[in-house]
C-alpha cells in the first residue's frame, strides 16, 4: 500500500487514503506542480488471483474513458505500471453514491431524483452518441456520484461496451450488469445490448431511488410508484413503467425521447387530474340532486360541517389541537390548499409540524416539497401563488433557509438552503439581522455549486480564500451559546470537512498553516467546553462528537502533508 505522504511518479503527493475495495485501494494525491487534487487508484499484483486479466480489463476502461469527454464523467489523466501495482490517476470526485445516500435516508425526493435523472439522460446520450456507440450496461445507484453542488458524476466502465452492428454479432455472449436493474436482453441469448439496454437500466436505478426498493430484491417486481408512496406523481410513475418495459421496442428508444418525458411528465398529472375531477363531478350530480329533492336536515348538516371545515382559520385550529402528526400536517396542507397565498399555513406546517424536534428529515422534506409544487385549482402551484405575496413567501424563505441549513438531516443541506436564502436576502420585509445572516450564509451555499470550478479563461471562479474567511467568521465564538448544538456541531463540521479536502486549495489560494493550525485548536477547545446540553438535554450525540474529533486528527495529518516543507 502506498505511504500518507510519499510522493508518487515525482509529482503525486500522497494525502490520505478514501476508499478500499477487494482488489483496489483509492487514495486522494495532490499534484504538487499544478496545486490540483487527484484520486490515485492502486490495483496490486498481489491482490488480485489473475492480475493479467484484471489489468486487460482495466486498460480497456481506461481507454475508453480516455476517448470520453463529458462534465459527468471522470478524466483519467495518467497510467503508471509499477513492480508491484497499476497506479490510475483520475479526477477527485468529492461526495458520496446514491447508493450509500439511499442505504442511510431511504427514498429520495422526487424533485431530485428528476434532476439527477436529467443529467444521466445527458450523459447516456452522449455516450450512445459515440461512433461506434458506447452502451454503459451498468447503471444502479452504487455507480453514480453525488457531488456538493447537486452535479452527479457516472464512474465505474467495467462492464461498457461498444455497439456491433448487426450482422457481426447478434447477442451479447456474457451476462454483464447488476441483477434487478439489468434489462432481459443483458442475460445471455436475448438479444443484443443497445442504447435501450441502458434506458432500462435507468429507470430501474430511479425506481429505486424513488421507492427505497430494490428491484434486485423481494419481491423481484417494480410495481407502481404510488402503490409504495401515493405522494408520487402519476406522470412519473407512467415515465418508469414505460422505461422498464420487458420488450425493448416498447421503452423509449433514445435518451433525448425519455428526458423530453422527464421534463413534461405533469403533463400526465393534469390528464390524472382531469380523470379525477370527473370522478368527482359524477358524485356531486347526484347529490345535488339529492339536495333539489329535499334530502332532508341530514345533507344540509353535512353541508355546514363541510363549509365550515374549509374555513382557513378552522383548519389551523384542527392543526393545533391535532391527536397524531399525521392528522396536524393534514390539516395545514387543507389550509394551504384552500388559501396558498397566505403564509400563516406554511410557517406552521414547517415550524410546528416538521420542526418540533429541532429535525427537518428527508421524509418531511419531501412532503413540504410535494405541497409547494402541488396544482391548485387555477392550475398554478402553490408555491407559485405564494411568491405573489412577497413578505410572506420571504418570511417562510428565511424559515426554510435556516431549517435546511441547520437542522436538514442529509448532506445536501446547502443545496437545498441555497435558493431559500437568496430570497431572503434581497427582501425588503425582514429584519436586517435576518437579511444579513441570509446573505452571508447564501454566499457559503453558493460556494457550493462554484469552488473547484474555472471559466472558460482557466481561471477558478471562486477563491477558497474567500470561502475560509466566510467560514471562520460564521463559525466564531460559542455557537452553542448564541445559537445551539446541532448549529454548532453542523458548523464545526463543515470547516473540518473543507480542510481535509481541500488543504491543497486553501493553502495555494494564501490560506497559512498557523490559520488553519488555530482553526483546528479553536473547534477542539469548543468541543470540549460547549457541548453539555441544555437542561441535561443533548441535540449532538456522543459517537457524532467522536467522530468530529476524529476528523480534526485527519486535517492535522492533511495540513502535515501538504505544509510539509515548511515544519
């Protein structure tokens, strides 16, 4: 295995290791000449049971992806075969797989599931765009990369292939890709592979992203999305069904044909929605027939119980005095969906019904999201509705901001705070301590979809500078005190998890050792002095504690590695 601060090829600084596999070590090296961080993956001799065949599979990856050029792929910029190992050296992808996110919070978001969506059905369709065409045959959500910024990018080309025409090979001769998200004629005999192949693929990877079910497992069948969460959209749920479709003439036939569907499936909601008012239609016609015909004392009360219920004021009441959560949300939601330009509904949903444990979880993230993009009668969204009044929707902005931010179970928290708090920020209704926390805690979510980035010129768009600077700052003094725990740790955190990734940056954009050196002793002596709850009541628990003060060791190492030559 390599050393934590040898120099590889004379230019690779080893940093830290980040990840291992059967065969495979990656570590995270630094190009000392360019100041450019890079995942070096070593494949040993000594790990492998035939390592020449292990590595004629890997040179032919590699030269495959080298031929590739596209923002959701990784690079692979050099190849060097030593003694004792194959050292590739690629782009460093900062973030974690849909896989291990769906392991730890279960079924995501639609809205997000439909954004990373749109980007595979970029990449597959470059891919298939190749000549001769390149089919990935792998797509599952272990082999798909969630960057910071919201981006995806698709790794692992061990199984891809180029496409034979017709004639020169009729099947493929090997059962390659992942049972449950292969499509049939992956299984030997079938058919050939074709861009199709990899529709199919996709829509079992989103299946699972949107259900939390695997389709590799009991019970082996996709059924319909909302027969696993009825909060679905219809439109969606038509999309996959056709995506995994056993005949593959009967799927979409290219991937510019399936995103053109991703980005029109409400147009199936509003043809279900149609559907659904009929149904409805067809069970007022009778009873109010029933009402002409003098239906007596009884249907006049239902009446008045309904009228009354759909009071605004009265389902806000209902919400309060709610005997389980479900019943409180539903009864905010009636309100919203009867008045969705009154903000009094939504502050309450968020900060009564979502927040009353100081969490804002992924399942309750999901609601909230359901219900701003809901269609109201007018056939506009709520959120839409709400945005026409301005103090409002800025409050509920602030709110939202500050509940993604701080108190969000995953860790996309900042891209999702991030539209939230340029809202807040250009408001002209809230109190300038709000604006100006908004702003400044804008500005640390906006890095997030800029660092590490450069504009056509070559030049970074964002210095990590000015990002450290931002985060010291945000992160100074007792924030357990001014604020809370869970603030405190996520903060801590945050500023922690920049150093050891980009200790390299930092120091190249004149971040110096003894900043970062005092950083690291500032969060240590808040760590140990801050964190004793309130009232005996602990909001951070002890193994998140440990792991911090874990992670700080990390960056002492890191800072060790990359300051080297200055000790």
């Amino acid at each position: 295995m390599l050393e934590i601060g040898s120099l590889i090829d004379g230019k690779y600084r080893i940093l830290n290791r980040c990840g291992q596999g059967g065969m495979s070590v990656v570590y995270m090296a630094v190009n000392e000449r360019a100041n450019k961080t890079w995942a070096v993956k070593e494949v040993r001799k000594d790990g492998c049971h035939n390592f020449e065949v292990v590595k004629q599979g890997l040179m032919a990856e590699i030269d495959m992806l080298k031929r590739l050029k596209h923002p959701h792929l990784p690079s692979i910029v050099d190849v060097l075969d030593g003694e004792g190992s194959l050292l590739i050296v690629m782009d460093f992808i900062e973030g974690r797989t849909l896989g291990d996110i769906l392991a730890e919070y279960g079924p995501r978001p639609q809205k997000d599931v439909i954004a990373w969506a749109r980007q595979l059905c970029s990449v597959l369709g470059y891919l298939h765009a190749r000549k001769p065409p390149v089919i990935y045959r792998d797509m599952k959500p272990s082999n798909v990369m969630l960057k910071p910024d919201g981006n995806i990018m698709l790794f692992d080309f061990g199984t891809a292939r180029e496409y034979k025409t017709p004639g020169i090979r009729d099947n493929d001769t090997t059962c390659l890709g992942t049972r449950g998200y292969a499509a049939p004629e992956q299984y030997g005999g079938k058919g050939q592979t074709d861009a199709r192949t990899d529709i199919y693929c996709l829509g079992a990877t989103l299946y699972h992203l949107l259900t939390g079910h695997n389709p590799g497992e009991p019970p082996y069948r996709m059924y319909p999305l909302r027969q696993w969460n009825p909060g679905l959209s219809a439109g969606l749920e038509a999309v996959i069904a056709k995506c995994v479709q056993e005949n593959p003439g009967d799927r979409y036939q290219s991937c510019a044909e399936l995103q053109y569907a991703l980005e029109h499936y409400w147009e199936t909601d509003a043809r279900y929605r149609r559907r659904e008012a009929a149904k409805l239609y067809r069970f007022l016609v009778p009873f109010a027939a029933a009402l002409i015909l003098g239906a007596g004392a009884a249907v006049f009360r239902v009446a008045e119980i309904y009228f009354t219920g759909s009071n605004y004021e009265a389902y806000l009441a209902a919400a309060g005095n709610s005997v389980s959560k479900e019943e409180e949300i539903a009864n905010y939601e009636r309100a919203i969906c009867l008045n969705p330009y009154r903000e009094e509904g939504y502050l309450a949903l968020l900060q009564n019904a979502f927040l009353d444990d100081n969490l804002l979880t992924a399942q309750e993230s999901q609601r909230l999201r359901g219900i701003l993009i809901a269609y109201g009668d007018n056939g506009v969204t709520h959120e839409k509705e709400f945005r026409k009044n301005r103090e409002g929707y800025d409050r509920f902005a602030y709110e939202a901001g500050i509940a993604y931010y701080y108190k969000f179970e995953e860790r996309a928290n900042k891209k999702n705070a991030r539209g939230y708090f340029e809202t807040a920020a250009q408001s002209e209704f809230l109190e300038e301590r709000q604006v100006e926390r908004a702003r400044r805690l804008f500005r640390i979510s906006d890095y997030y979809s800029r660092i590490g980035i450069v504009d056509e010129t070559g030049d970074a768009l964002v210095s990590c500078r000015d990002y450290w600077d931002d985060l010291t700052e945000l992160a100074r003094g007792n924030l357990v005190e001014t604020d809370n725990e869970r603030t405190a740790y996520i903060m801590y955190r945050e500023l922690t998890a920049q150093m050891v990734t980009r200790m390299a940056q930092l120091r190249y954009d004149g971040v110096t050792r003894e900043e970062i050196k005092a950083q690291i002793a500032d969060i240590r002596e808040h760590l140990q002095t801050d964190f004793r709850g309130r009232g005996g009541i602990r909001s951070v628990t002890e193994e998140e504690l440990s792991e911090l003060w874990e992670a700080l060791g990390q960056a002492e190492g890191v800072m060790g590695a990359v300051f080297k030559e200055e000790v």
